[in-house]
C-alpha cells in the first residue's frame, strides 16, 4: 500500500532527472565512449545529492500513505508536521533550546574525548594499564545510557556538570575502545623511523600518533556523538527545564504527536549538517594521502 | 668527526614465539669498523643482517655484549635505510625528507627548504617533491628513504639492501651518488655499514667486506678491498673480489 503511493509520487523527479541531463551533453559529443563518460560524470555529481533525497521522499510519501490509511491523530499528516516545524523554528526558538543541548553535548564529548585519547595510548602502550583498565571499559560497555543519566540527575542535581558527566560516563567507553584498536594498529616500523630520526616527543605526536590514530579518531567521534545524544536527551527528559530532551518531553505530555516528530525532525537535521557537512569533509580532507583501490 | 663502531661479544636471540624453538641469531660476534670506512655485510637470506643492523641502530637491544661508537665529538648522528622503504604515508616525498631535519636538539643548518631540493635533485624526484608515498613507485619510495638518511647528515650511516628494488642504471647512479658522499674530500665521511646481496656492489663501494653465515652467524671471512677510490664499476678487479667473496660464501 505505502510502496504504491510513494513510486507514484516519486518516480516523476528521479525519472526526468536522467534524460534531461544526458542529451543536452551528448548534443556536442559524438563518440558513444564519451557520451558514456559524459553520463557518468553527471551521474557522480547528481547522486551524492539526488539518492538521499529519494530515499527522504520515499520515507516521507510512505509515512503520508500511514496517515491517510490509518486516519488517526496518533500519525498526523505531513502539512500538520510542517505547521509544528513553523512554530518552533519561528523567533529562533529551536536553535536556543539545539544550542543548549549542544552545549552539553559538546562539554561530555569534549570531556570523554580527552580522557580517552590518554587512557587510550597509555594502555595501548603499557600492558598493567591495558589491564588495569581493561574491566572498566567491558563494565562501562554493558550499563545502559539511562542508568547514567538517572544517576547523574541524582547525583548532580540539576545543570550543566550533571548532563556532561553522565554524556562523557557513556560515551567514553566505546570512545576508548576504539582509540585502543587505533593506538595498536600504529606501525611499528615508523616508531623505529622516528626512533632513528631522533624526533621530538612533540613531533613523533603530532607527525606520527595523531594522524595514525586519525581514522580511530573520527570512527570514535562519531560513535560518540551518536551515543551522546541518546543520553543528553533523557537528562535532560528526567532533570533539566530546558533543551530538545525537555521540549520533547512537554510535546509528549500535551499528546501532540507531530510537535515531537518535529522536533526529532529538526535534531536530525542539525545531525545530518554535523555529520556530512563538518565530519565527512574533515576526514576527506584528512585522508586525501590514501590511495583507494580500483578494484 | 665520526665514529668507529665497535662491537664486542655479541649476543642475540629471539623469544620462541608460536610453537618455534628460540632463535640464536649472534652468539659472541665481534665487529670493528673504522671511522669514515664504508665497508659491506654479505650473507645469505635469515642469517641476521638486518637483526645486526638494527642492533647498531639501538632499534633492538642486545642480550650479550656490547656496541660502542669510539672517537666521536658529539653524539652521533645515525641514519638508516631500511629494507622496506618505510616512509610515513600522510607526508609528501618533500615533507618526509625534511622530517630529518626535526631532530631533537639539533639546530636548522641552513635553508631546509632548498637542502631537501638538492637531495630530491640528486635521487632523481623533484617532479615528485609533493607526491604521497602512496602514488609513487616502489622504487622512487626507495629513493626518498635514500635522501632521507642523507638529510640527517650522519656520522654513521647503515644501508639494508638500499639499491635492491632499483633498475640497475638509477642503481648505478645512486651507488655512485654513495661513493661522492665517501669521495668528497671537504668535511667528515661517514662510518658506514652497507648490507647487500650484490658482490659486484660491495666490491665498489667497500672498504672491508664483512661475510657473515651460519647459526648463530659468525664472520666466515672479512676481506679487505684495497682498490683506490673512487673505483670504476667496469674495473676487473671488482669481478675477482666477487669470486672471492662468493667461494668465502660456499666455503662456510
Ligand atoms: N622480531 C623477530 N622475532 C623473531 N625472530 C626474528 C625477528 N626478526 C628477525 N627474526 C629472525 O632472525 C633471523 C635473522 O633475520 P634478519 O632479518 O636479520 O635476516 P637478514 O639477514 O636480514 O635476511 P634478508 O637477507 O632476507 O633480509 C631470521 O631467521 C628471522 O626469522
Ligand atoms: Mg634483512
């Protein structure tokens, strides 16, 4: 039923798309290898655009389809969603109440991220720390968000350090794990180079340790972020007056469903700008030293 | 100044390590190289070249023994050409020749940028000055590692098999780029160990030839080239040190 409705509404714009593009260029080219050349081009340049928006078109047409079918206040139609989107985004509404969680988000990764890096090349160094260490990191895996976030509330009160330890308590253990696979990974051979050179504590960090464990890195950074986001939002569901957990949880007590999938519309959004538009373009430029096979 | 390198009642083994027995590699070796002498390290395949070079090197430590550089003025400046060419992926060729010149303690001798052009002059890559070692040949990876040591400016300088990936015509050049750094009259040569599998190479460029063999490895000859320098590869004199140093070889 929803995948009737959403190819109808869809297939238009996908499908205009491709022969619209292609003649225009073949018009000038005539051999068939460069025409092909042409299409695969243009096709390198619209995909990384077009492809997630059909799937945001598909996503949304089936959930309009699950509106229309099921007539019922619980799934609320597109235009109410959009009409909620209006009003928490009119007078910078959402962006204050974002900043605030971003803030707190911000201050337990920076937290987790700091004492990961350290702890992570201690252990991957030193074996008594690795073991020393090794049971809190397997303890820490297994407790759940909520249990840090409960706890914090309670322990914290309510503000900024109750929210930022319990996002630095859950995260830091997948972060460390990470670094951890990242700090053994680094090639001993260069050490021996860098060993040979004589290079400075300062030097070996920055020209060996930091890009070797770059990848590790930005795999834990995003990780990390995904992990803290869960937590920042039940603290702030269970203890703080401000910020998307609380709005969430207002929306949830007045039993207006669209205002809570607009907000989660607007955070995913924020999300998405972080992730494709700061993180990838980081690790692009990053690792723009790797050759990438051509098989 | 360099240094003689002095090496005493060396003793070398590997922890066994997966089901195999330990591995004696060195057991009483005892080793002198002059200061400013380049001299060659033949040897079959497994016999611990490598494992002596990287003892020199204070890469490995010794179980036994002792190795000391005698002579020298100030602490000495070390530079090794691996086997591999083992260059850090994230620099650019120019980058990790001029890693050299980071060393701790040592204060910049002129202008790094222009020394690092010579050096890629001299091997042959200026074009390739901002290439990652990624996409670059075996063998041009090879000679960055080369001009790398140079750039260290070392008192001792040890080579594993720094020609071997080459074409023998930018093998030719190099080996007589290595023969300039010993000839140049101006300035201190280098102690140096060079470890090859090419006799002819080592009859060249050698002052001593060093041929180690067995388990664990013992000297099986030390020959001393007394060829003047700088020799001509075509000199047939080379040609009878490399019977020499083979039938030293099948003798042991
Ligand atoms: N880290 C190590 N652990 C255990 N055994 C080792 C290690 N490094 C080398 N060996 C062993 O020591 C022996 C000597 O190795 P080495 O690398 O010095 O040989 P080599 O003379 O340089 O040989 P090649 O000419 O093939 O380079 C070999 O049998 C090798 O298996
Ligand atoms: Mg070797």
């Amino acid at each position: 039923m929803s995948m009737e409705v959403s190819s109808g509404g869809l297939a238009p714009p996908g499908a205009a798309e491709a022969p619209r593009a292609v003649p225009s260029r073949a018009g000038t080219l005539s051999h068939p290898a460069n025409w092909r050349r042409a299409a695969s081009h243009v096709a390198s340049v619209v995909a990384p655009v077009a492809l997630p928006l059909l799937l945001l078109g598909l996503v949304a047409s089936a959930w309009e389809a699950m509106a229309v079918a099921l007539h019922s206040p619980l799934v609320p139609h597109l235009p109410e969603i959009g009409k909620e989107l209006a009003r928490i985004f009119r007078g910078g509404h959402f962006f204050g109440e974002m900043a605030v969680t971003l803030l707190r988000v911000g201050a337990g990764f920076t937290i987790a991220f700091a004492v990961a890096v350290a702890a992570g090349i201690a252990m991957g160094r030193q074996k008594t720390v690795a073991h020393f260490l090794e049971p809190a990191i397997i303890v820490g895996l297994t407790v759940p968000g909520l249990v840090w976030a409960l706890l914090c509330v309670i322990w914290f009160g309510i503000g900024l350090t109750g929210a930022a330890v319990a996002v630095a308590l859950s995260i830091a253990p997948a972060l460390l794990l990470n670094i951890l696979q990242g700090v053994r990974a680094v090639d001993a051979e260069l050490l021996e180079v860098a060993a040979m050179l004589r290079l400075p504590l300062r030097k070996r960090l920055a020209c060996l340790w930091l890009p070797s464990l770059m990848p590790a890195l930005l795999g834990g950074a995003r990780l990390g972020l995904s992990l803290a986001w869960k937590v920042v939002v039940l603290v702030e569901l269970f203890g703080l007056s401000s910020g998307i957990g609380y709005q969430l949880n207002s929306e949830f007590g007045a039993q207006n469903v669209a205002g809570v999938i607009a907000w989660t519309l607007g955070f995913a959004a924020v999300m998405g700008v972080l992730e494709y538009g700061v993180l990838a373009q980081l690790e692009h430029h990053l690792m723009r030293w790797r050759r990438t096979a051509q098989v | 100044m360099s240094s003689d390198i002095v090496i005493e009642g060396l003793g070398k083994a590997y922890a066994p390590r997966g089901g195999r027995r330990p591995a004696v590699i060195f057991d009483g070796l005892d080793m002198r190289v002059e200061a400013g002498q380049l001299v060659a390290l033949v040897g079959p395949s497994g016999c611990g070249k490598s494992t002596l070079l990287n003892l020199i090197a204070g890469l490995d430590a010794p179980d036994a023994g002792a190795i000391r550089f005698d002579g020298r003025a100030r602490d000495s400046r070390l530079a090794m050409v691996f086997q591999q060419p083992r260059l850090v992926d994230w620099l650019t060729a120019e980058e990790n020749i001029a890693l050299a010149f980071e060393r701790e303690g040592s204060r910049p001798r002129g202008d790094a940028r222009e020394m690092v052009r010579a050096l890629l002059r001299k091997v042959g890559l200026v074009d390739h000055a901002g290439a990652y070692p990624q996409f670059l040949s075996g063998g041009q990876r090879q000679r960055v590692a080369i001009a790398r040591a140079f750039a260290v400016d070392p008192d001792i300088l040890l080579l594993d098999e720094p020609f071997s990936a080459l074409d023998e015509l930018t093998a030719r050049r190099l080996r007589l780029l290595l023969q300039s750094l010993w000839g140049e009259a101006d300035g201190p040569r280098p102690t140096g160990v060079l470890v090859t599998h090419n006799m002819l190479e080592a009859a060249l460029l050698a002052d001593r030839i060093f041929v180690l063999n067995g388990h664990p490895g013992r000297f099986a000859a030390v020959m001393d080239i007394d060829l003047p320098h700088p020799r001509d590869p075509e000199d047939p004199a080379l040609f009878a040190i490399h019977r020499q140093v083979l039938h030293a070889l099948g003798e042991a």
